[in-house]
C-alpha cells in the first residue's frame, strides 16, 4: 500500500517536506502615517493597527527591520484636502515627510544591525489627499455627473511619483487604477534621472468590499463608489490583461488586491509573470480574522498563519500584511 501519511507522521517530518515556506523577508508591512497627531491613534476596526505620528512612524520602521520584514509601505493622512490633492506632491508634505523619516529609519537600523532594513515602500494615489476620496481628479461626465479623469490623474501621478523619488523612495507603488499609470510613471523617473527607483503596480485591483476598514484608517472622504476604475470582482481575464500591460509598461512587480478573494488570479499572474508578483491582504481580511479569534471562533495564529501561507502557496512572491511584525516573530 501506498502511504503518503509517512511524511506526516512527525512535526520534523513535515517540516522537512513542506513544499511552501515563508520568510520574513517576503513580507511588507503597511503603515499609516497622520498629520497633527501627537500620539499614535488605534484603529477601531483593525485591532492592534494605529495611524502613526511622525516620531513612531520611526519607531515602527526600526521594529520592523529589527524582525527582518522586507519592506514597509506609507500611507499618509494629511491634515488639508482639496480637489486635487495638492499635498500628495507637496515637498514637505505628510506622506514624503513620512518618506524621508522611513528611510532614514532604515538605514540607521541597518548600520546598526549589519543587515539590510526594509524596503521602503511609498503609496502613489489621491485618494487620501483628495476632499472627495477619488483616486484621481475628477471632471463633468457626458451626463453631467462627475467622473474621474484619466489622463488628468496622469500628470498628478507623475508629479507625485517625481516627488516622492526625491524624498528617498525606493519603490513607488501606483494603486489607482488609472489606465497607463505605469508608463507615464517611469517615463518620468526616469527623465529625472531616478532610474534606480522600482515601481510596484497595483496591476489587479479588485474594487472589493474587503476594503471596509482602510476607509477608517486613512480617515476616507469617499461617497459613493470606485467601480469606474478598479475592477469588477466577477472578471478573471480581465485581471491577467492589466497585469501584461503593466509588464509591457514597465512594472518592476505587478500585484493583485485583495489576496485571499482572488487566489485564482493571483496564481494565473504569478504563472505568466517574469517579474516579482505581490499579494495585498486587506484590511478586510485582517478584520475579519482579527474579530473571530476575539469571539474564540477560531485559534488567532492558526489562522493567520493559514491565511498567509496560501496566498504565498498561490505564487505570491511578496505579501503585503498587517501581520508582518508577528508572523516573522513566529517563523524566527
């Protein structure tokens, strides 16, 4: 008889054959930076998740790179909005001064430990510098309701990715959607002479109920809806043509959003592409784990753990999560 239970028997057997692993290096953690605070404010939604002051955004990126996360991702909340989000490419704004404070951070933590910090990571969209949520400036559409305008969002992108490219971003990581977002952004980073920056696209974005609890952290202002711009959860195929175009662009690493609603996409991307994929498990999906355990419906470590290791299993070379710190604590 055949007994594939052989190489279950044992926790050291298991551990000798297991087919997927991960590594704290593989893992990105999203941080959420907030104008005017003066001390770090919990999510009520995401517990255990807080929007930073400046001084423990620092803080954070150092713990981070003390557990060996391979990158952090910036968010910045900043106190003015208006139709434009002129503070998203403003020098001294929140998000570049959160650029400048991170990647410091890192390299402190690098000099001091011997081995390389994380990444650092900046966010390039409007949508939480804008006084209407959208992802891109909007104007009249045919029927008169207002809309976003692509190529208009186009020039703020650039702008955008140019300033945070100066304030010491080693990866932008355009999230909205817009069509040709990738090209213009290395076009210009490139004319500029950053051509060592490494741009992430959010290539596959689902416009996801999942997405619930990241309104409250980046205090959204949205109504309505973003369905215009990030895709229909029903489309497959869809998703695999916006991954290629952002290959043909110029993408150094594509990524699908969210992961755990779209392993299907996530796996077909990761068997196409010839660059780094990434996998965002949203706020949504920290959420609903995060509540469970507190009900005692389900063991916490389990399944968080369970939860990453599919969407790494599905080919997720990266994996954004708010689990970040704890997983690499657990897999050390």
């Amino acid at each position: 008889m055949i007994r594939p239970r052989r190489l279950r028997s044992t926790p050291q057997m298991r551990r000798l054959v297991a087919e997927t692993r991960l590594h704290a290096a593989d893992l990105v953690l999203p941080l959420f930076v907030k104008e005017g605070l003066t001390e770090p404010k919990p999510l009520g939604s995401m517990p255990g998740i807080v929007q930073h002051t400046e001084e423990s955004l620092a803080e954070a990126v150092a713990q981070a790179a003390a557990a060996g996360v391979g990158g952090v991702m910036l968010f910045g909340i900043p106190e003015h909005r208006d139709a434009t989000g002129s503070q998203a490419d403003a020098p001294d704004g929140i998000l570049n001064r959160a650029i400048r404070i991170a990647r410091d951070a890192a390299r402190d933590a690098a000099a001091g430990t011997g081995r390389p910090g994380p990444v650092v990571m900046a966010d390039l969209c409007l949508d939480e510098f804008t006084d209407h949520g959208h992802c891109g400036v909007l104007t009249a559409g045919p029927d008169g309701d207002l809309v976003v305008d692509n190529d208009a969002t186009l020039v703020r992108y650039a702008s955008m990715a140019l300033t945070q490219a100066e304030a010491g971003a080693e990866v932008v990581a355009p999230s909205g959607m817009m069509d040709g977002q990738v090209a213009v952004i290395r076009e210009t980073l490139d004319d500029a002479g950053h051509t060592g920056v490494s741009i992430l696209a959010y290539s596959a974005k689902y416009a996801s109920a999942f997405y619930g609890p990241f309104r409250e952290a980046v205090d959204s202002t949205l109504q309505g809806d973003r369905r215009t711009y990030q895709m229909d959860s029903a489309n497959f195929r869809e998703g695999l043509r916006e991954a290629d175009l952002d290959l043909a662009e110029g993408a150094d690493m594509v990524m699908v959003k969210p992961a755990g609603s779209y392993l299907d996409v996530l796996a077909a991307v990761a068997e196409r592409s010839d660059v780094p994929v990434a996998a965002y498990q949203v706020s949504g999906e920290y959420a609903m784990i995060e509540a469970a355990a507190a009900n005692g419906w389900i063991d916490r470590r389990g399944a968080v753990l369970e939860s990453v290791l599919g969407i790494k299993r599905a080919g997720a070379d990266i994996i954004l999560t708010y689990w970040a710190l704890e997983i690499a604590e657990w897999i050390r």
